[in-house]
C-alpha cells in the first residue's frame, strides 16, 4: 500500500470528518445573523437601534460562551483520547462528570449575570435611555438563560468527540430552524411586518396574543431554540449509552475533571484574551464613531461576517483537536501530524475561499441587515479593511486547537495574550483617545491578526523540530 494511497484515503477521511463540523459552526454563527437580519427588517431607524443594542451585548454574550468553551473543549479532548483508547467505562464517566461540571458552571454564571445586566451594559458604552433599557433586558434574557448554550454546546461536543458529525451538525441546524421560527413570532409580534412576513405567522401571533418584543424578542428566541434543541441531542446521547451511569458520576471531581478544568482553564485564557479584544475593539470603535448607532450598527453587521468565518475555522479546529487527540490517543502521533497539517491546509483554503466574495459584495451583505446607507456604509468599510485577515484567521485557529489536543496549553493563551492584549488593545485604546478614525482602528486590528497567525507559525515550526529529532 503506497504512501501517497494513504494520505489520499487520510486527506478524504479529514476532509468528510471537517466538514459537518464546519457547517454545524456555520449553522451556530447564523444564530446571530439571523437575529441580527430580523431585528434589523424593524425598519431603519428601530432596526439600526436595535442593532446597535446587539453590537454592545454580543461581546458579553460571546464571553459567556467562552467561559463555557475552555472546560468542553477539555471535555473533548479527554473523551477522543477515551475513544481512541477503546475505553467504554472511562468514556461514560467522563462525559457524565463534564455534564455535572457544566449545569454547575452554568449557575454559577447565571446569578450575577442577570443580577448585574444593566452594570455589564453601562460598562460596555450603553447610553441611558432607550439603549440601556433594551441592553440590560436583552443581557438578563441571555446570560441567566446560559445554561442552554452551556448544555446544547458540550452534547454537541459529546457527539462529536465520538465521531458522530452528522448528529453535531443535525442538531445545529434544527437549533436555527427554531431560532428563526420563535425570532419571527416573537421579535415582530402584531406587527408592523416587513413586507415577506408570512401571513401564516401573522394568524399565529394573532391567535396567540404574542406581544411585538423587538430585539429583546430576538433574545427569548436564541434561549428557546437552544432549549428545545439540547433536549433533542440529550435523548440521543441517552439512547446510545453515552451519558448512562452511575448517579455519583454527575457529581464533578476526581482526577478527571481536574484534567477537565486544567486543559479548560488554559484553553479558556486563549480564548478569553481574544474574546476581551474583541470587546475593547468595539469598545473603541463606539468611542471613535461618537456612539452613533448607525456606526457601530454598520460595523457590527462586518464583525458578524467575520464571525461566521471564525466559527467556520474553529469548525476546522474542532476536527483538528478531535482527530489528533483519538490518534495520539491510540499511539499513532504520525497519523496526528498528518491530520494536523490537512486541517490547516483545509482551513486555509476555506479562508481564502470565502475572502473574496466577502470583499466583492460587501455592500450586498450589509444591505441583507438594514438600508440605512450609513449602516451599509460602515459595514462594507469593515469588510473591505479586514479582508487581508481574513485568509489568515482560520489559519491560527487551527494550529491553536491542535495544541491544545497535544496538551501544549500555555502556548496559545501566552500568544494571544501578548499580542491582543499586550499590544494590540492598549494600541486600540491609545488611539481612540487620542481622536483616531474608525478606519484607522480597523486597519490596526487587521494587521494584529496577521501579525497573529505568523506567530502561530513560527511557534509550531519551533515546536515540530525537536519531535522531528526523538524520530
């Protein structure tokens, strides 16, 4: 059997395991297009409002997720290795105890997040009156309802760690089905409609009396819809026998959940560095645009695009992290090396893919959200000015992941640390104080990105050689 057959039959095996992995993130990302597109059909003015409201509370909502990703990506790692291993037993009591530790950790986020909603929105730059009102109800609907995401995201790690892609991305489809459904109803109410609402709905709502609830509408429906979903993913993990076991296992500890919250904690800093960048870059933006909602509306419709490319790169991270934990898991580190490096190639071609059509039609993508021509305006600035990032992004994503599966945790959070908040944020913050332009801070923030990706790149070429050498 030739070498080349092999990483032929390796290449595709990657490639179809990647896959559903990176639409199930693309399905997720469309959580937030798709709330963003409905409260923005609201009509021009309300809609650039109400996006505006979904620009200040995404980074808190997006860290929130954070906090839950570092211990489900430990929880996956573990539970690869548990499968590469052939470990039943040790699979079960993993995945019940991670189970325990994430409801556990949803609560204890839950309290002080609704608690301290309207603090967390004044901090972030919201101005009293409508803004405050809508952002602090938006936030107590999302952050004490968190355990939704907390629970629907590591089920769907679950399954994914135990080679069930298509069940990952099935239950992230039926999560946006949902969520467009329950948005429909709940965010227009009685009206008015924009002019494609179903005139179905329109009975719905009427027969129901739903009240019209706006962009915290938008909210309830992100809640709902990861509700009903997390149920339909937990049937399916009862029925296989992966979450079945001993009562006593739900109750979080012993040496694997120590494991758990090591690799979580780490993977968590990575993650928490990028997610407090991306709060002071908007932060920043909000200063440097004079807080007018249709700028950081405009930029906010740019950063959810780019959203939808990071969630597809870390599709490719997910796979990367997956298939080198079950290979190392089962004494194959060449096969891991090899998976590694068709996961980058992959995400880099999928960057590249998806960079041009992002700079070619970026005033039709912002006109898709609202027709404020300010909003359009910003929102195409930001995706023609991020563009060059953009091929490069998905790129440190993955070799991020795939050091995390090999249980090289430090690394990637002293490297995003140093660089986005070391440099790049205290550069950001400098500059809006001293009267930059909006512009001026997005071409800073994208050339950060790429100086981030040759760090990456620089710090596995120096991490492979002495691997290269004990071969």
């Amino acid at each position: 059997m030739s070498l080349h057959g092999y990483n032929s039959r390796l290449a595709r095996h990657v490639l179809f395991f990647g896959l559903p992995l990176v639409v199930g993130l693309a399905c997720h990302a469309a959580f937030n297009l798709v709330d963003t597109f409905l409260v923005g059909q609201m009509g021009l003015t309300e809609g650039a409002q109400a996006i505006s409201v979904t620009g200040l509370c995404d980074p808190i909502t997006t860290f929130q997720t954070i906090l839950f990703n570092g211990p489900i990506a430990g929880a996956g790692v573990l539970l690869a290795r548990k499968v590469g291993a052939n470990d039943t037993e040790g699979l079960r009591k993993v995945a019940l105890q991670a189970a325990g530790f994430v409801v556990a950790m949803s609560i204890a986020m839950a309290i002080p997040g609704y608690l301290f909603a309207e603090e967390i929105a004044l901090a972030m730059g919201a101005a009293r009156g409508w803004q405050l009102e809508q952002s602090r109800e938006y936030l107590e609907v999302m952050l004490a309802g968190g355990i939704t995401a907390g629970m629907f995201l590591y089920l769907t790690t679950v399954e994914r760690s135990i080679g069930n892609t298509g069940t990952f991305l099935l239950f992230f489809m039926l999560s946006n089905v949902f969520n467009a459904l329950l948005g429909l109803l709940l965010i227009y109410g009685p009206g008015p409609y924009p002019g494609w609402y179903p005139a179905f709905l329109q009975e719905i709502v009427r027969e129901l009396g739903i009240p019209r609830m706006g962009v915290v509408g938008s909210a309830w429906a992100t809640v709902g819809a990861r509700a009903l979903a997390t149920l339909g993913v937990l049937a399916i993990g009862l029925k296989r026998g992966v979450l079945r076991g001993r009562i006593a296992w739900l109750i979080p500890k012993g040496v694997n959940v120590i494991a758990l919250i090591k690799i979580g904690l780490w993977n968590n800093g990575q993650i928490a560095a990028r997610g407090i960048g991306g709060g002071i870059l908007i932060r920043t933006l909000q200063e440097a645009g004079g807080q007018r909602p249709e700028v950081l509306g405009g930029v906010f419709v740019g950063l959810k695009m780019e959203l939808l490319l990071v969630l597809l790169a870390f599709g490719w991270g997910a796979a990367a992290q997956t298939l080198v934990a079950t290979s190392l898991g089962s004494g194959k580190p060449e096969r891991a090396r090899m998976e590694e490096r068709l996961t980058m190639l992959y995400a880099t071609l999928m960057g590249a893919a998806l960079t041009v059509p992002a700079f070619v039609f970026a005033d039709d993508f912002a006109r898709l959200f609202n027709d404020d021509p300010q909003l359009v305006h910003w929102s195409a600035t930001y995706l023609k000015l991020m563009a060059p990032a953009f091929v490069f992004v998905p790129l440190n994503i993955v070799i991020s992941q795939a050091m995390v599966a090999r249980n090289q945790l430090r690394l990637p959070v002293i490297i995003d640390s140093v660089l986005l908040l070391g440099v790049l944020s205290p550069t950001l913050i400098i500059l809006a104080l001293t009267g930059a332009s909006v512009q001026t801070l997005i071409v800073v923030n994208m050339i950060a990105n790429i100086a981030l990706t040759a760090v990456y790149l620089y710090a596995r070429q120096r991490l492979a050689r002495p691997q290269q050498q004990r071969l």
